[in-house]
C-alpha cells in the first residue's frame, strides 16, 4: 500500500552514511503528525506500507517531526523544488482526494479521510498480530462509519484535530488579567466520559470481568456482593467503553499535545475524567504510546508550538455542557427555531405552494422517452445485475427499472475515455454495469461505508473489469477531474453536494434525488440554490416545508395511499428539482427534467439530466 501525507517544507535531511539510516525534519500539519505516530506505534513494516509525501502550503498550525528511515522506510518527497531532494511526478489515484490517503498495489482502491487511513493502518497491524484484533471494536466497528453520519467519527477525524490546533495557537504572552477559554470539544470529551459505560453484549462483559452469571438488569440489580456488581461509570475506562480501541490511540495521540501545552496538574484539575482517561491510555501500553509521540515530535523542537502555558492557569477555564453524548448519532437537524418551524399544516403548505406558482418558471417533469433500452439484461453477467448485489428478489426488478433509465442516458452521453463516477455508488448496481457496458471509459465508484463497497468490489474482482477505481471517502474528500457524474438516490443535501462537484468539473450529470426531506444549509450548499428561486421571497423555512412535503410520496396503486397527498408530494419534488435545474442552466447546462422509465419503481422517481454546453 502507498500511504500519502501532506507536509509543508523539509527543514533538514541528513543522508545515511553507510549503512545508518536516513534522517528527517519535516513541518507537517496535525492530521499528518497523527498517522505517523500511528504508523510508528503499530511499527508497520514500510515495504507493506509506503510513505510518501506531498507538499502542501503551511497552515496555522505546524508541527516539526523527526523520521528516521530506520522506522519509516525509504520516503518519498512530491512536488520539491530543491534538485538535491528526490523529485517525482505523481500518476496514483489517491490523490484525487483529500489527504491523508491510502492506495493499493494497484492503486484500484483508495481510503482518503484520517479515520479511513488509521483503521487501514489498524487492520494492517491486525493482520500480523492478531491478539491486537480488539482495537478494531465491537465486530470491527471502531469509527466504520463516516463523519459525516457519525458524532464519533466526526469527532475523531475532524473536531478533536481542530481542538488541538486552537490550544497551540494560544499566545502564551497572554496577560494573567485575560480569561483563555479552553475549546469546546475538551468540555465535550469531558462529559462524555462522565456518562455510564454503553457496550454491545453488555452482560457478556459483567459477566466476564466480574465473574458472574448474569442476563438481565434485574438479575444484575439482585446481585447482593458489592464486589460483583457492575458500575457503569466507573467501568467507562476508555473512549469507547471498558476495553482501548483505535479510537483512544487517536485521541490521545491528539491530547498528548494538549497535555505538554497545558500540563497534567491544570489537566487534571479542569476535565478530571479526561485526566483519568489519559493516565488510563498511557498506562495499559507501558507508555509506549507516549514514548512514540515524543520521539517522533520532541518538544525542544517544536519549543515555541508547545510552550508551557500551565502559569495562566488561573484564568483558564473550560465549560462542560450540561447535556452532551458523542454516542447518538448525528441527525442533521435544521436548527430552525420559533417562527422558523416547519409546517406541517395543509392550508399553510398550500399557501406556500401559491407562492410557488408566482415564480415566473416552468415546473414539472417529463414522461420518459426511452422507448428500449440501449442494452439487454439478458446479456449482462450475473455479478452486474441488481441480482448480483444480493437483492432481495422482491426488490431486484424495481432496481432493473430504476437502473435502466439512468444507464440509458449515461450510455448515451459518454465517449471512449471519459471517466465517470458514480456518487454514493453503496454496493455499486449502477457503476458496475456501466463499467461493463463502457469497457473504454474508467469508473470511480465514490462511497463512504466500507462495508457496501467491499461488496462492491468482490462483484467487480468476479466480473474481471479492469476500468474501476474505488473511493472510500466522504464527498467532500473527492477532488478528482471527471466528465460524467452520476447519483441514483443520493441521500438529501448530497444531491446537491454531487452537483457542486459536477459544476467544478463542468461534467455531464445523471442524477435521481432523495429524501427531499433531509435538505439542510451546509458551508458550501444554500437553499434555494438559483438566483431566481432566491429572489422569488420564498422563506426558508417555506422552501424547506415544500422539501418535507417531497416525501410524502407514495405508491399510487395502493389502497391505503393519500392520493392527493402523494400528487402533491410528486409536485413537490418538480418544485426543489426545478431549483436545482435552474441552479445549473446559471452555469451553462442543458438540463432536462424527466421522470424513471417505470414510475412506479420507486417514489423517488425524477430524474436530472445535465448536459455542459459552454
């Protein structure tokens, strides 16, 4: 595998003499620092793993870090103008995204996001020490999920990181007359472990660590030895419980930067549980782990990054909310409040909709016009029909009817060389066989659940199609060059985040949306998304009332169906899709509105089809 990092400037490179080893200072970025002491830590063998690294511009927050080839092998330097440093040009598909980033032998397959990477790095350790299996959580789950539906992750990859970075800028001339507020995601940790220990199979633990017989809580409430039973906070040893995961080794490599800034006394002192939590990390290894951080970041390198502030400590404070969980996971909410409510009231949802008719456009979609299809299914493989994808079979001839009208209009769209992705691609119905249909175009199947696209992937080795490269990433890690993008029932807002990524190419698109109900303002995506819909003094919280109402689509052949509600919903979905469509024709796109071949395949049914004419 080829590992690849951001780093901002060589600050000396010693050349082995002999036989010694090779010797590095680099300034890198946290999200960088934290691979590496991973990937040191777990002493990856560097032939299985390569590390190389790619220039980037510096940021605010820079850490000097000291290689040894000893431990990291032979490094790789991209994108250097010093002739005397090694200089390549860089052909791997892993840096089509966001770093850090991870690549097979056969730079098929990528892993972007530090999550993604440091449970890559974790099963490579696994698979040489097996006893370290654990580390992976609960049925390997350990931050499987993406930050972008998880709190957990989210906070590992992204949060604690940005925590870390604002507690080294403090200015450590600050006044003692000035109060430093200590960031929020400290005072989020900090209740989190305060909270009773939540575990999968729960009693399977009491049972082992206090040596009992037990199934139930009434059973463990009957328990008359204060020896026996269980104390739920108490046992909330680690991030994730009672036993260390990644996820610890992550967050404490994080707060070991936290701690020498800071220092253990006003640590322990203002988050107590994080204090207890870190003693907790470091003893089980024999402090190993903070024996590596130290080794490859010393503090008399990095003096002026890592100045002890402990002296202030007397106007530092910290705020621990009162209510707080990094278990539940992250539901998107709108945040509108008072009078930005939605209505769900009908007579308010028909007065928005007269709202609607005075915008000056034409809204609805269009009757299928593909009257065959440009391919027969009975000529297609097993492994690149829905039937492949383990389907249910009441489901499979649905999917072929969802399936055919988008592969129709790609098929028809794309010429010899062009790439194509599939956005959200899941278990990969609709890449895979447009991959089998287009030998001579490449397809990037983009998904951030590891499970769907390892079942991806196993139908593909099956199949022997050579023109796939698989994306393990959120969406907005993907920054890779495309002609066409495709998306069949993108969840929501990534829709539109799929679209934006069309836009910056000026890429063709097929897109089939969903779940219009999920619709939410992101830093990069504002609704309404066109000019004109802006302008039409449609409120917020109408245009989102009008997404809620999208979903009340249901199947018109049933019997208990609201007719009417489901007509109006299907309108609905015209009003935010001749939005998006508007959004598009803005930056010189053709669009056309369509309908699925076969309506009644799916409630979600409309179609977006994008073609770049500027």
């Amino acid at each position: 595998m080829k590992l690849y990092l951001t780093y901002h400037r060589i600050v000396q490179a010693r050349r082995a003499e002999s036989s010694g080893p090779d010797l590095y200072r680099l300034d890198v970025p946290p999200e960088s620092y934290v691979v590496l002491a991973l990937y040191r830590y777990f002493e990856i063998n560097s032939s299985n793993v390569e590390v190389h690294f790619v220039q980037c511009k510096a940021s605010s927050n820079v850490l000097l870090v000291v290689l040894s080839s000893s431990s990291f092998g032979k490094l790789r330097f991209f994108d250097q103008v010093d002739d005397e440093k090694q200089t390549t040009s860089i052909d791997d598909p892993a840096l089509f995204c966001q770093l850090p980033s991870i690549s097979s032998r056969d730079s098929t397959s990528i892993v972007s996001g530090l999550c993604g990477v440091c449970r890559l790095i974790t099963q490579e350790h696994v698979s040489r020490d097996k006893s370290a299996v654990g580390l992976l959580g609960f049925k390997g789950n350990t931050l499987v999920a993406p930050a972008d539906a998880s709190l957990w992750t989210k906070f590992c990859e992204l949060d604690m990181v940005r925590c870390v970075g604002k507690i080294l800028n403090f200015e450590s001339s600050y006044a003692a007359a000035n109060v430093i507020t200590l960031p929020d995601e400290l005072g989020q940790l900090e209740r989190h472990l305060q909270q009773p220990l939540k575990s999968h199979n729960i009693y399977k633990l009491i049972n082992l660590v206090k040596n009992v017989r037990i199934s139930s809580h009434g059973e463990h409430c009957q328990l008359t030895d204060a020896e026996q039973r269980f104390d739920f906070h108490e046992n909330h040893k680690f991030a994730e419980g009672y036993e260390k995961t990644l996820a610890d080794i992550m967050l404490f490599i994080c707060l070991e930067l936290a701690e020498r800034r800071l220092g253990k006394e006003l640590l322990s002192v203002k988050v107590p549980h994080v204090s207890g939590w870190f003693e907790r990390v470091d003893h089980d290894d024999a402090g190993k782990l903070h024996q590596v951080c130290h080794e490859i970041l010393p503090t008399m390198d990095n003096a002026t990054t890592l100045a002890n502030i402990s002296s202030l400590a007397a106007t530092i404070q910290v705020k621990v909310p009162q209510e707080f969980s990094l278990y539940k996971s992250d539901t998107k909410k709108l945040n509108l409040k008072e009078d930005q409510i939605l209505t769900t009231n009908q007579a308010e949802v028909l007065e928005i909709l007269r709202k609607v008719e005075a915008i000056r456009t034409d809204i609805g979609s269009e009757v299928n016009d593909w009257e065959t299809n440009l391919f027969e299914w009975e000529s297609i493989p097993l492994d690149a029909r829905p039937e492949g994808g383990k389907l249910p079979p009441a489901r499979i001839l649905r999917k072929r009817h969802q399936l055919e009208s988008l592969v129709n209009e790609v098929v028809q769209l794309a010429t010899d060389g062009n790439v194509i992705v599939d956005f959200c691609s899941g278990t990969g119905h609709l890449g895979i066989i447009l991959a089998y249909l287009l030998p001579r175009c490449h397809i990037y199947l983009l998904e951030n659940k590891e499970e769907s696209q390892q079942r991806a992937k196993e139908r593909v080795v099956r199949l022997g199609l050579s023109n796939v490269t698989f994306f393990q990433c959120n969406l907005d890690y993907f920054t890779a060059r495309f002609d066409i993008g495709v998306s069949l029932h993108a969840c929501g807002v990534a829709t539109d985040i799929v679209l934006e990524k069309c836009f910056a190419q000026k890429a063709h698109f097929v897109s089939c949306p969903c779940c219009y109900g999920k619709l939410y303002n992101i830093e990069h995506v504002a609704y309404p998304r066109s000019h004109l819909f802006q302008q039409s003094g449609l409120l917020l919280k109408e245009y989102f009332c009008i997404a809620h109402c999208a979903d009340q689509t249901h199947d018109l052949t049933s019997d208990r169906t609201n007719v009417a509600k489901a007509q109006q919903g299907f309108h609905c979905m015209d009003v935010i899709d001749r939005d998006r469509a508007l959004r598009a024709e803005e930056l010189g796109y053709r669009v056309l509105r369509k309908r699925l071949k076969d309506e009644g395949c799916t409630p979600k049914n409309r179609l977006l089809i994008g073609i770049f004419t500027e």
